[in-house]
C-alpha cells in the first residue's frame, strides 16, 4: 500500500487546453504533474502492470465551489501515472472518492493506493 498527501489538483477543464486543434496538457497540469513527482519521488514502485489497483482519495477543496469529484480523479490519476507511481492508469478497478470539509489553508486531496482484490466485490 502507498500513500500520499497531494496538493489540491486542478479540475478537469483546466487540465487540458486547445491547441492548433490539438488537446494538450495545459501549463496548469504539467506543474500539477511536476508537482506530484516531487511528492513521490523516492518512493520504491510496489505496482507492476500486472496488477489491479484500487485508489482511494479524500479531498478536501479550497472552498465551497460546486466541483464534480470525476474531475479532480483524472488529473490526479494520470499525475500519478506520470511520475511512474503505477504503469497505466488502467489498472485502476476500484476508486473511492469522498468529499471531505473545505481546507481553506491547505487544500489537499490524500491518495491511497493498493492491490485490487476482486473477491472483495461480488461481480456477476
């Protein structure tokens, strides 16, 4: 199991921008992304691509804006993919997202990863 206290992603529509009608990672990702390397770095890779992950995440937002969680759960996703903390992002079978109180001084979002076992839900 991995853990990490992450900062406060930016949403989904700012994640990505237009660019010559190419989507690209916008300014505001790729510093998100710089910033989760840093955060990981050093920690040793306990996921292979053979693996299913379950991710968990409690954010807490800045303030009272309305947000939709699945936005903050791609940046965030990818970001960790990106800084090599898992191979794909499609390994991720099982995410819990909760909304937690606003954190104006520290908005956050507290990211746990861990072995996806699929007995644990009965799938028909």
């Amino acid at each position: 199991m991995l853990s990490f206290t992450l900062g406060f992603p930016p949403s989904l529509n700012s994640y990505y921008k237009k660019y010559n009608n190419r989507i690209i990672i916008s300014k505001a990702g790729r510093d998100y992304q710089e910033q989760v390397k840093l955060i990981t770095m050093g920690r040793p890779l306990s996921f292979s691509l053979k693996d299913r992950l379950r991710m968990d995440m409690l954010v807490y937002p800045p303030d009272l804006r309305h947000r939709d969680l699945d936005n903050l759960l791609k940046c965030t996703a990818d970001s960790l993919q990106n800084a090599g903390v898992f191979p794909n992002d499609s390994q991720l079978d099982c995410l819990h997202v909760v909304r937690c109180k606003k954190d104006k001084h520290n908005p956050r979002v507290e990211v746990t990863l861990s072995i996806f076992e699929m007995e644990e839900v009965l799938c028909s």
